[in-house]
C-alpha cells in the first residue's frame, strides 16, 4: 500500500529529493548532482 505522503518514488527522483532538502539551492543541488540546472528565466 502506497501511502500519500510517501509514493513509490525510483531511487534517482528520491535522490534528487534529498539532496536538495540539504542544500535548499537548485543550482548546487543540480552541481552535486551531476544535472543541468535547465535553463535560466531572468
């Protein structure tokens, strides 16, 4: 049973999530990561 605080994530999206719960930065998190930040709006 899946609960809805809790869905049935894959590893990497729960990965993702952790790390940035951590750093609280997208950009750093996307460097930590190894992703592309995508791109920028400004």
């Amino acid at each position: 049973m899946t609960s809805p605080l809790l869905p049935d994530l894959p590893p990497r999206e729960l990965e993702c999530f952790s790390v940035l719960s951590g750093k609280l930065h997208f950009g750093r998190t996307a460097e930590r990561l190894g992703v592309s930040r995508g791109a920028s709006h400004g």
